[in-house]
C-alpha cells in the first residue's frame, strides 16, 4: 500500500506549479506590474489565483483569538497549553481584565471544557464556538494532535486512549465545578468517559452538553452512517489505513490519511463545491474582494486535515457505525463496562441540526433515553431549525438560537450564588436576552442533595 506515499510525490510534483500559479497571480493583479494592465489581466490573475489554491498546501490554522468583546468592552484573551500528551493538548483560552469588579466577575463565570471532534478536521474549527462561549465562561479545549506528528515511539491511541484522555482532562480541570460539551464525534467517548466515571463512585461534570453526535447512528442514518455499514470491517482495515512516509515525524506510524477523508468531504457535496470556486473566481473577476475572502477563510479550514492513528479510526468503525455498542448496552472500555444508566446527577442537554447530514436526527438525542438515572427535569433537548451540522457549532444560528440555550443550561446548573450583601462583588452583568430560548427545568432537589452529599 504505497498511496501515501504516492499522494506525497505528486504533492512534490505540483509544488512548482502552484508556487508558480500564485506568482502569476500577483504578477497580473499588482498595481506596479506592466502585466495588470493588459487586457484580460484581472481574468488571468483569478485564474492563476484559483489554480494556486486548489493545489496548494493547507497547513494547520490559527485560533486566531486574541480578544473578545463584553458590553462594548475589549477583553484580552491568551491561549495556554495547560496539559500535553502524545495526541491531544488541553488548552486554556484565559481572559484578563484590568477593572477588579471585571475580574472578579470573570472568576464567577463557569467553567467549561469543549471537546473538540478527532475526525479529520482540527479543532480551530470550533473557534467561533470558542470565541462566542468565551463572554459567559472559562472555556478549556481539546486539541487534537495531527498522527503523523507522533512518533512511533509515543505508541498507539485508539478510542479506549480517547476515553481516558477524556477522563483526564476531567479530573485535572475538576469536575464538581465543569461543564462539558461535546462536538459531533467526542459525543460517543465523552459519554463512556461520564459514564465509566459515575460507575466507579468519582465525582462527575455539572452538566453535559452533546451537540450533533453519534450516539445512536441506528436514528435517522445519513450517507456516513451508511457506507460505515454497507462495508465490512476488513475492507477499511485493507483498504483506507496507509503508512505515514519518512519525512513526517511519524513516519512508518499506521493512519487514516487526512487527505482520504478530505476526498470524503468533498464526495458528499462535490456539486456545491464546484459551484463555489466557479463563484470564488467571478467574485475576483469583478473585484468584489469581500466575498472572495469569505471563501477563502472557510477553505482555509476546509481543507486543512489531520491524520488519524488507524486503532482509534477502526475503532469508531466497529464501536460506533456498524455494531452500535453504546446504545446496545454491550461496549467495555479497558475492561470496563460502559453504562450511561450509572450517570444519576449530571444534566443533560442534547442539541440537533434539523437539516444535519452527517449526525441525523435522533442520533443525538438518544443520550436522554441511554442516562436512565438522570431525573427527567434534568434532561433538555433542542432542535435547530433549519440548521446543518455545521450550523450548530458555527455561524449566524449558533450565535443567535444555539448559544443562549447552551449559556442559560450551564447558568441553570450552576451553584446558588451568594447573598448580594455577603459577595465582595455583584455580578458583572446580567444574562442576555437576545436569540431564541427553551428554558432550562429548574435544578431538581434531588440532583442537589446527591452534590452535597459528595
């Protein structure tokens, strides 16, 4: 199996062409240059510009996040690794403020933890999760490290590894004081984690929040689901796992190529995808530079993938696309059986697209009916209106109806503050009113008494 490492030497291949492409289009759209000012230049220079970025290398984004705005004010935000392992770090996005009353009203927000999907994209593709969540809370984030980063030597990771990363994660931010929400794919290993965890007796997170997630890929199954189950185990195991080559740090480490998973991207809507770089060249063509830059952020995360280990992808294959074992009551983690029925004081919210073509609908709520010792009051479902799976994480719908539901689950799951007269600070602000709601139960005293009783 050497198509890595053909994929690598026709990459080699094409670099002088699309270097070359993007020189020409510079060349033809520079004010200084005698070029722009033949005619067809601008046709020439979008040509050229489009040629450079369908060939070109896309490398790993930036979160990009340096501040935030709160009631008009500019908040500093700095990025820190807080915890490093082999495939995954844990990042804190940390505020800071230089007004004592908006500390110490930043000191009261919740804490979150935002497990960030391993399934081909990075985690920068929840910055505008991030950004947003970061104006109510302290927001920690899973991010996933490309395979053919590690060397061998650090050894394998598979979906029991994602569990006890997960678990981790959990016990080093602190669970009696953190909420977790879960993004499509870490759903699965966020609910074993939760789970596995209640089961020993260990504290477990405030609330859980699974959006657009695989629980039960037997709901409503989408294109995904299906060719997971219309191929049998062998056929991924032979055909789609390949041999990172010798110039990647971990080389000779088995992976399922970003770049296979991009080409599956790209399948499921390749008319979309033609009719959008058709567009992207009129825009330049006609000088609307807004909109050309538009596509080329979202492009810019598109197209950046990451490999995954083979174990953890073969994995998912088997655990969770075709012989459901979550919601069979038949999965064991390192041993361990996993039963969302141990879980008796962790709130539950599960958020669905209605249009979502990767998690259908159903899917995710199915975590409600799994966590059978979760007090009905407890448990929250909401279905985005005319939302996509993208359009629940990212974008106009989640700013407006998504996020509002989520902040005022966490605010309800939240400890009782203080009285006003016995609190060194009042609150910062008030909770906003914008976007569409569903409330959140009120906090059941039965969930209450088992907190205090920890």
């Amino acid at each position: 199996m050497f198509l890595y490492q053909w994929h690598e030497l026709n990459r080699s291949w094409m670099a002088p062409l699309t270097y070359g492409a993007d020189a020409a289009a510079r060349m033809f759209s520079a004010p200084g240059s005698w070029l722009s000012s033949l005619p067809g230049a601008q046709r020439a220079a979008a040509g050229y510009d489009l040629l450079y970025r369908i060939g070109k290398d896309y490398e790993k984004p930036a979160f990009g996040i340096h501040e935030i705005t709160v009631e008009g004010l500019s908040i500093p935000v700095v990025k820190r690794t807080v915890l490093e392992k082999p495939f995954c770090r844990l990042l804190r996005f940390k505020r800071y403020h230089d007004q004592a009353d908006g500390l110490a009203g930043m000191k009261d927000d919740p804490t979150v933890l935002i497990v960030a999907p391993l399934s081909g994209h990075h985690a920068t593709l929840l910055r505008d999760t991030v950004a947003t969540m970061l104006q109510d809370h302290k927001v920690f984030v899973t991010d996933w490290v490309d395979a053919r980063m590690v060397p061998r030597e650090d050894g394998s990771f598979s979906l029991d590894d994602y569990v006890a990363y997960i678990e981790e994660f959990i016990r080093h931010i602190g669970a009696d004081n953190l909420h977790v929400v879960s993004v499509c794919q870490p759903t699965v290993p966020v609910l074993a984690a939760v789970s596995l965890m209640a089961a020993r007796g260990e504290p477990t997170p405030r609330s859980l929040v699974m959006m657009g997630g695989p629980i039960d890929t037997r709901q409503s199954p989408t294109s995904v689901n299906n060719l997971a189950m219309r191929r049998p185990y062998w056929w991924f195991e032979t055909n789609v796992i390949h041999t990172v080559p010798v110039n990647y740090p971990g080389r000779g480490r088995r992976v399922y190529p970003g770049f296979l998973q991009y080409l599956g991207f790209v399948a499921m809507n390749p008319e979309r995808h033609a009719t959008s770089h058709w567009d992207y060249y009129r825009d330049l063509v006609r000088g609307d530079l807004s909109s050309a830059e538009s596509h080329r952020k979202f492009y810019d995360e598109y197209n950046a993938v990451l490999d995954m280990p083979a174990e953890y992808y073969l994995d998912c294959i088997r655990v969770v696309f075709q012989d459901h074992l979550l919601p069979r009551g038949m999965w064991d983690v390192a041993g361990e059986r996993v039963r969302p029925a141990a879980i008796t004081d962790t709130p539950l919210l599960a958020i669905e697209g209605e249009l979502d073509d990767i998690s259908g609908l159903g899917q995710t709520r199915a975590v409600l009916d799994l966590c059978e010792g979760v007090d009905a009051a407890d448990k929250q479902y909401y279905m985005v209106p005319g939302a996509g799976h993208y359009g629940i994480f990212s974008g106009r719908r989640w700013r407006t109806q998504v996020y509002p539901v989520l902040r005022d689950f966490i605010a309800a799951n939240e400890p009782a503050p203080a009285p006003v007269a016995t609190r060194k600070h009042a609150s910062k602000k008030a909770a906003p009113k914008s976007g569409t709601r569903t409330a959140a139960g009120p906090k059941s005293p039965t969930r209450t008494a088992k907190r205090q009783g920890r």
